[in-house]
C-alpha cells in the first residue's frame, strides 16, 4: 500500500526521482516521460540500494518502479494491436476494392446499405447487378435473381463452417453405406 510517511526519509538523497502513487501511473500514457521515469528510478535504485534498505523503503520504490515498466509493456502492445488491426483493415479494404472493381466489370455493384458486419467479425456483402436497376427503373419484370452475396467469416465462425462441411460429407457418407447396407438385405431377404 501506498503510504507517504515512509517516503520522508527520501529527503536525505539526492536525484530522487518523483515519487508517483502506483495506482496513479496507469493513467499515464506518455511512454517517452515513462522510459525516462524508469530511467531514473533504475539509476536511483542501483546508486542507494543498501541505505534504501536500512530505511525500509527500498519495496516500495521497486513496487512503483515495476509499475512503471508494466504499463510501459501496456502501452506497446495496445500499440502493436492497433497496427495490428489497422494493417489488416488495410488489406481488406485493398481486397474489398479489388472485388469491386472486378464485379463492377461483371456488372455488378454494391447496393445500398450492403455491408452489414456483425460483432464477432463477420461480415455481409451484397451486390446488385446493374441490369436489374435499369430494369426496375423501366418497370420490366424479370424472374433473375440479380444480387450476390459475398460472406466473410471471422475466425471462430470460418472453423464452425468447416467443421460443419467436415460432418456433412462424414453424414453423407455414412447415409450411403446405410442405403447400399439396405440394399444388400434387401437381396437376401428375397433370396430367401
């Protein structure tokens, strides 16, 4: 715990560096001032070891000092996972292009509101073929169904969907075996 009476004794050194309450310093997000900290509190601690331990205070700097360094690691991995995820928006927003523009020489083009994306990460596409609208517009009717729908699959859902494939092909095949086994019953049967 985080008590200030302990620190008085600190007014015996000196480059003592800036003694931050511990629960304070998750809210700093400034990993430049925050290298330097620990920097210093590095510094202070390898200079004054011993006498910070005949005065009982040595715990508690290191405590502030690990502090420190963990919200450092807080910071760049937050960091690493924002260029994370902005790179592959990236991409699939390159790919997204490229899908448009090779639909849009087929003929087709996104419709309105046709992206929908859900919360676990999938997403849904759909496109509309121009044709269509230009027949809508001259009120022709046509029996076409003029809309592809492009599915992307987080994760989770994308291993879901195989697992699923997996099993109806193990389903099928045993729907088969079961019928041929019904068939060759049914010769002997009528054998007998």
């Amino acid at each position: 715990m985080f008590q200030l009476q302990s620190y008085k004794s600190l007014a015996h050194f000196k480059n003592v560096p800036p003694i931050i309450n511990p629960s304070k310093i998750y809210i700093i997000t400034d990993t430049n001032y925050l290298l330097d900290l620990e920097n210093k509190y590095d510094s202070f601690l390898e200079k004054n070891v011993e006498l910070l331990d005949l005065y009982n205070i040595i715990d508690e700097l290191i405590d502030i000092r690990n502090t420190i360094t963990l919200q450092i690691s807080r910071i760049r991995r937050k960091k690493q996972m924002y260029n994370y995820y902005y790179n592959n928006e990236n991409k699939e927003n390159n790919n997204n292009i490229n899908e448009n523009n090779n639909l849009k020489k087929n003929d087709y083009i996104l419709t309105q509101n046709s992206l929908k994306e859900y919360k676990c990460g999938c997403k849904n596409i759909t496109y509309q073929n121009i044709n269509y609208q230009k027949q809508k517009q001259k009120n022709i009717k046509s029996n076409q169904i003029p809309v592809i729908q492009k599915q992307q699959y987080c994760d989770k859902h994308l291993n879901l969907l195989e697992t699923k494939y997996i099993l109806e092909e193990e389903l099928t095949k045993i729907k088969t075996e079961l019928a041929n086994i019904k068939n060759k019953e049914n010769e002997v049967y009528n054998k007998i």
